[in-house]
C-alpha cells in the first residue's frame, strides 16, 4: 500500500511536468519554429510542412490543452480510492506522452 501512494505521487508529479512542458512547447512553437520552417520549406508552407501542427502550434490550444490537463489532474487528486486514482493517473500520463511525442515528432521532422 505504501508504494502505492509512492507511485501515485511520482506519476502526480510526472503529469504535471508533461503537461506544461507541452503547453509551453505548444505556445512557444509557432514563434520558435517559424524561422527555420520558412528556411526549409519555403515562407509559403505550413509551419514544418505539416497542417496539423500549423493548427496547433498556436497560443489558444496551448490554453485550451493547459485548461484540459489541468482539470485531469484536479480529478486525479479529487478521488478518494488509492487504486482508481493510480490507474487515471497512468492513463493521464500515457496521454500526455503520446502527444507529446507525436508533437516533437511532427516539428522535428525533417
């Protein structure tokens, strides 16, 4: 039981981490990419030529997936059962790495 709570606070602060390092890469990505993107493909593509992370890569999903992620985690804390707070806990941070991943994936891209 105890490693339990171990656990679910290292997977607590593992979501937390995740979700504001996406959040600021996705405020932060149109501006630092956009350079580079207009070097390699042209001023006329799409941010790193892809469409979706034109969408995005912008301040208003930033603070769309910020609030999302943080409701997330305002209802894993909320939940009284140590084993159902665990299993949404993983399930969050298996979220937050898929898309985290799938956004360095669509920037670094080349």
């Amino acid at each position: 039981m105890r490693y339990l709570k171990f656990l679910n606070v290292v997977f607590t602060i593992l979501q937390i981490l995740f979700f504001i390092g996406i959040t600021a890469q996705l405020y932060f990505a149109h501006s630092s990419f956009s350079q580079l993107s207009d070097s390699l493909y042209g001023s006329d593509s799409p941010l790193m030529n892809s469409y979706l992370v034109e969408y995005i890569a912008n301040k208003f999903i930033a603070i769309v997936f910020f609030i999302l992620s943080s409701f997330g985690l305002y209802k894993t804390l909320i939940i009284n059962n140590l084993n159902n707070k665990l299993l949404l806990n993983i399930a969050l941070n298996l979220i937050h790495i898929f898309i985290g991943a799938v956004l360095i994936m669509l920037l670094y891209k080349q």
